[in-house]
C-alpha cells in the first residue's frame, strides 16, 4: 500500500480523457488498493485515477451515511447506462480543487455499470451523494473538474486563487531551503552568531 500524491487545479493532467484497462490485473489492483487508502488519508468519498496521475479508467468510492453504507466501492471502466430525469442539487468539493465548494446539478439516479476489484461485471443503481459522487468521478475520467459545472466568471475566480495559493506555498518552500534563524535560536547561545 502507498499515499499517493493527489493533483490540483490547474494541471493539463486533470483535463485529459482517461484511457479504459483491458483486464483487472495485479497492477490495476496494486492502483486500487493505493487509492482508496490515499483517499482515506485525504480525507474524501470519492478518487479518480486522474487525480494521481494516472490516465486510467479506474475510481474508488466510500460513501459512509447513516442511510447509504455501501463499503469501499473499487470500480474500473464505470460508465452510466441508465439516467434519472429529474435532477438533485449537491454542494461538491474536490480533492483537486482545495477548499472550493459549489452547487452542481446532476441527475438524481443513475445505473453504473463497472468492473469490480475481481473483474466481474456489475450494474449498481445509485442515489442520493453516491449517485452525485459517481457522476463526478466519471467526469474526472473524461478530463472535467465540478467547476467545469458551474458559471465561468466563478470557475475563472477559483482557478486564480488555486494559482496564488500555489505560487506562494512554492515561493514559502523556496525560501524555506536556506532557513533564517528562528527566534529561540538568535536566543539560544549555542546559535549566538
Ligand atoms: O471528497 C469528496 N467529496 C465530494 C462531495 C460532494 C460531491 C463530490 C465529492 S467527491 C470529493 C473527492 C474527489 O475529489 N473526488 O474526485
Ligand atoms: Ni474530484
């Protein structure tokens, strides 16, 4: 098992058309099994390949309520085969897209059809979040964010402050190579200069 690093917004990456896998192999389970603890540790509901940079077909899911305990859900392939007409409302977030939150609408219900963690075909009927968490995780296999969702004057304004925060952590790691003395140090005799 291994944390994998997740990636944010911008990155061409997360904007790319994942790829199917031909069979659920070692290796494909070696990547489920990475991800769902890397989501746990995150911690979220939901990860897609993409997301660790991996362009493949693959997403986990763990939707723990009170009324939809479904246990961890590891699909490869998923694709929507039915849609419900009406529609729900949820506020999504993204592990892509830290500490942005918006209304996205989707369809309430959807049909799943996917390859489980032991390569057998399944069809799993979804509502309620685990509906909502699944359209988003196909969206991401198909190189869209939630944000892509929602006007572009709000997109536009969440991917500048993603960009800032960015620019100034890697500027604060920049500085923080050749560290400056701290204040218990220039106390400290053993660190007089
Ligand atoms: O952890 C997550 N929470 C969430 C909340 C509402 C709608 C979708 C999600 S998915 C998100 C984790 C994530 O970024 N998955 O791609
Ligand atoms: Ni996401």
């Amino acid at each position: 098992m291994a944390l994998l690093p997740i990636l944010t917004a911008p990155d061409p990456r997360l904007k790319k058309k994942s790829l199917p896998v031909e069979a659920v192999d070692a290796g494909v389970r070696q990547l489920m099994d990475d991800m769902l603890e890397t989501m746990y540790a995150a911690p979220g509901i939901g990860l897609a390949a993409p997301q660790v940079g991996v362009l493949k077909r693959v997403i986990v899911l763990d939707i723990d309520r009170e009324d939809t305990r479904t246990g961890p859900l590891l699909m490869a392939n998923p694709e929507i085969v039915e849609a419900s007409d009406d529609d729900a409302t949820y506020e999504e977030g993204c592990l892509s897209v830290p500490e942005h939150y918006s209304d996205v609408v989707r369809p309430a219900r959807v049909t799943v059809r996917y390859l489980d963690r032991d390569g057998k075909k399944q069809d799993l009927a979804c509502e309620g979040l685990l509906a909502t968490c699944i359209q988003h995780e196909i969206d991401h296999l198909d190189g869209i964010l939630f944000i892509d969702h929602i006007s572009s004057l709000k997109r536009n304004m969440i991917l500048r402050k993603l960009l800032k925060t960015r620019k100034e952590k890697e500027r604060d790691e920049a500085e923080g190579k050749a560290p400056s003395r701290t204040r218990d140090q220039a106390k400290d005799p053993e660190h007089a200069l």
